[in-house]
C-alpha cells in the first residue's frame, strides 16, 4: 500500500509541473476578475447574498434581500467564502469572482493528479486541456457555483481512486469531506460522487467494498461535513426548509420547466457543448471509445470515469430544467479522457513533436481565452450604471419600481443598496412568480394589467422614481407614463419620476 503511494507521487507529484500550471492559470483567470460588471440574475443573486451576511452579521441562514434563500437549494460554503474575501478586500466584481477563480486554478491541478494515475503526460495534457476549454474558463471567471462544485466533486473520484489502490483510510476520508463540501456548495447535487461510486462497485461486481468500515469513514465524513448546517436550518425553520430546500429543488429543477427558454431538447447538452468550442469537444467524443475500451479491460480508474461521465450526462440530459453551465462537474474527467487520446497520439514516432504542437496549441487556447470579451465578465454595465446614478439621487429607504423585467431586483441592493420592487403585465411572469413564491413573500412583484393600472400602484406609494428599458414605447400617450419626468438614461435604460395627481 505505501509502495502503490509512492509510486502515484513518483509519477505525477512534480514540483516544476505545478508551479508550470498554477502559474499558468493564475496568470489567464485572476487579471480580468474586475472588469465589467456582474451578469443581473445568478451571479448578483449570490453575490448579494454573500453581502447579506456583512450586513446582518448572520452567517448561518443565507439570506436574499431578507428571505431565507432556500429556494433552489444553495447552501452556504461558497457564500461565506466570498464574504471573507468582502471583509478582507470590499465588496467588488473582482471579489464577487474570486472564489470561482481560485477553485479553476485548483480544477487544473486536481485534472492534472488525476490524469496523473496513468501516466504524467496525461496529466499534463489533461490540466492543460481543461484550462483552454472555453466553457470552464469562462465560469472561473463567473460569480457563481459550477466550478467550486466541479472541483469538490473531482476531488471525491480522485481521493477514491487512491483510497481503492492503497486501502488508506485518509483517501476515504478526504473523499468523504470532499463530497460534504459539494454538498455545502450546490445541495443535493453534491451527492453525485457518491451515487457513481457506489453504482461504480455493482457494475465492477465487487460490492463488497460499500459495506466495510473504509467505506463508513467517507460516508461518516461527508455526513460531518454537510449535516451541522442543514440540521440548525431544519431546527430553525422546520417543514419550510424540507419543501422548499429539498423537495423544492428537486422540483424545479428535475421534474418541471418554471421558464419558457429553458425547455430545449435531451441533446441540449451535446449541441451546446459542440457550438462554444467544437475542437475539444469532438477530441472528447473520439476518446469515449478508448475510455470505453480501457473500462471493459478492467481499468478501475476508467471504469469509475466512464460511470461517472455517463451518469452526468444521463441525469442533466433527462432533467427538465437544462442550462449550459450545469454540465460543468463533468469537465476535468472529459479533459482526462481526452488527455488519453492525445497520449496516444504523442506516442507515435513523432512523438516529440505531437507534444510541441499539442502545448502549442492549449497555450494559444489560453492566450486567446485570457484576452477575451465574455459574459460572466461583461454582465450589464448599463444596468450598473443607472443603478449607481439612482443611489446618488435618492435616499436609502427610497424604493425604486422596474416594469418589464427583473433584473434590477438584484442588480438595485447589490449596485445602488436600494430596494427594487418588479412590476409585470405577463401572466407567465405571474404563474412562475407565483409557484416559486419568494417575490411575492418579500413584496417584490406585483402583477399589473395595463399602463393605468402600473401608474396607479405607482402612485398609491410614497415612491415615484421607474425604470425601464430604453426601447420600450408606452401604449397610451397621453399616459402619465409618457409625462413623466427624465431622470437619468444611458444606451440601455431610461429612470423616469413618475407623475401622480395631488
């Protein structure tokens, strides 16, 4: 057993390698973390609740503009991360994202240890590989959950797969805790490891590894882990907690569709995959077979990937709510699958300079990736801008109204530290405003027929200040609406102070 230790650290445990890849990744994800501003919906939504802590000094219930966040299932690990980086370094886009940006570099270095059990190469191919693939780029370099709970989980395959080739009980524990923190970081989601593994052992046909005391101290590990907070949260908040935390994520995201746009065929995720970065994505597709051919060999470790990359895919794809990032725990065990295809290729009599061309290649992957405009780093400048600009004219308990759309919701606290209340004339916002809840418990939505009636709730306020966007042309003219008084605009949005009769 310690021999099969030694040996793992003799063949991928190379300091130069290392400090090669963290310096790498670093260098391409960290520069770029301030600019821009952070996209209105998932990535405000956690960064808000990450502020929310600062500002109740309540670190146990996650809070969302003063609700318990349970809805969706969100945990608090990655929350309480970024509010340290809040009270250390202040509140920031560049803040907001350094939690994603530190778990990629870590991604990289886990693919490169896990590439490492067949073989250095592979490693080095596998953590390169990861890093210039778009998608995981791009989400380091977001404000929200995907890569922390990617890395958790890879971490879980890898200290299992050491824990199987050396019987250590540290590897079952370190892959116990492993699968806690995914579980702190995205719920339920988090036991995704654990059910491979175990589905890992009956397809191998050796389960009697699940019933041995190893095998207790992950479960016990990951139980000590994720079970203190969810216990507090049930103590505190009961039948709630239950429907809405569990039951309610389930819900939402497996069984039913709350969003018109997201309702997309079962091949969602192959055809995304293959339209933001075609290259390794087909390199991908053409190393299943030799994964494939690897596990029917009996290669545990590719038999555990080729579980777990398929089980992924089964379970995202067959889920009704599909989006692009959800797919994102199963990348680094793509880059290694395709890592031994690409070894193989390095192998022919050219092998030197299969290698060259290869790190040539990721390198200007990188380069090109480190210098570019994206979404998670763009996100709605506009929108932050008219919300610093109503902070600066308003007082701190003045509300501000948007008709339309609802990204000031979040945008309005984050940005500007002012109450945003979401008036909506769709009867579709209405049913998913309704079913979900939250806006309606915290006073935030309010469903309108027409202009008159939006002038009329308006009114009945001691607040008057809307936003809209610029496009947007009211119906009636003579409304109130097309009277009101130009606060401030920009390409985007127009804020108007809207006029009421005395």
């Amino acid at each position: 057993m310690a021999a099969d230790a030694q040996h793992f650290r003799s063949r991928t445990a190379h300091p130069y390698d290392l400090v090669f890849l963290v310096t790498l990744a670093a260098a391409s994800l960290l520069p770029h973390l301030g600019t821009g501003s952070l996209p209105p919906f998932d990535d405000t939504t956690y960064a808000l609740v990450s502020k929310t802590i600062l500002k109740t000094g309540d670190w146990i219930t996650m809070r969302w503009l003063d609700l318990p966040y349970f809805v969706f299932g969100k945990p608090p690990l990655n929350f309480w991360l970024t509010a340290v980086f809040y009270k250390i370094l202040g509140v920031s886009e560049f803040t907001s994202r350094l939690s994603a940006a530190i778990h990629g570099i870590a991604g990289v270095i886990v693919t490169y240890l896990m590439g490492g059990l067949y073989s250095r190469r592979v490693g080095i191919t596998a953590a390169l590989f990861l890093l210039s693939f778009p998608d995981y780029f791009r989400l380091s370099q977001s404000a929200m959950l995907d890569v922390p709970l990617t890395v958790h989980m890879s971490l879980a395959l890898l200290f299992y797969l050491l824990a199987c080739r050396t019987s250590m009980s540290v590897w079952y524990c370190l892959s116990g805790i492993s699968i806690g923190l995914a579980i702190m970081t995205k719920s339920v989601v988090g036991l995704i490891p654990l059910i491979v593994i175990c589905l890992f052992h009956f397809i191998w046909g050796w389960a009697k590894p699940l019933f041995t005391r190893h095998f207790a101290v992950l479960v016990g590990s990951a139980a000590f882990v994720a079970l203190p907070w969810h216990a507090v949260q049930f103590v505190r908040y009961g039948r709630p907690f239950i429907t809405k935390y569990v039951l309610g994520t389930v819900s939402y995201n497996a069984l039913e569709v709350l969003l018109s746009p997201q309702r997309s065929s079962a091949d969602f995720y192959i055809r995304t995959l293959l339209a933001n970065d075609p290259l390794h994505s087909i390199l991908f597709a053409c190393s299943i077979p030799l994964l494939f051919g690897m596990a029917f060999q009996k290669s545990r470790e590719s038999l555990l990937l080729l579980v777990y990359l398929t089980f992924l895919f089964l379970l995202f794809s067959f889920s009704q709510t599909r989006m692009p990032w959800y797919i994102a725990p199963a990348f680094p065990v793509m880059a290694v699958s395709s890592a031994l295809l690409l070894s193989k290729f390095q192998q022919i009599r050219l092998g030197l300079v299969a290698s060259l061309i290869l790190a040539g290649v990721f390198v200007y992957s990188v380069v090109v990736l480190s210098k570019s405009d994206h979404w998670y780093l763009r996100g709605d400048s506009d929108l932050k801008q008219i919300m610093l600009e109503f902070k600066a004219q308003s007082l701190p308990d003045d509300v501000l109204f948007c008709y339309g759309f609802g990204e000031p919701v979040n945008a309005g606290p984050f940005y500007g530290d002012r109450k945003v209340v979401f008036l909506s004339s769709s009867k579709e916002e209405l049913t998913v405003q309704t079913r979900i809840g939250d806006y309606l418990q915290a006073g935030l939505f309010q469903f309108v027929e027409n202009e008159e009636e939006l002038v009329r709730h308006i009114c009945s306020t001691r607040h008057r200040d809307l936003i809209v966007r610029s496009a947007m042309s009211f119906q009636n003219n003579k409304s109130k609406l097309s009277q009101a008084k130009l606060i401030a605009e920009n390409r985007s949005y127009v804020l108007i102070r809207v006029k009421c009769s005395t």
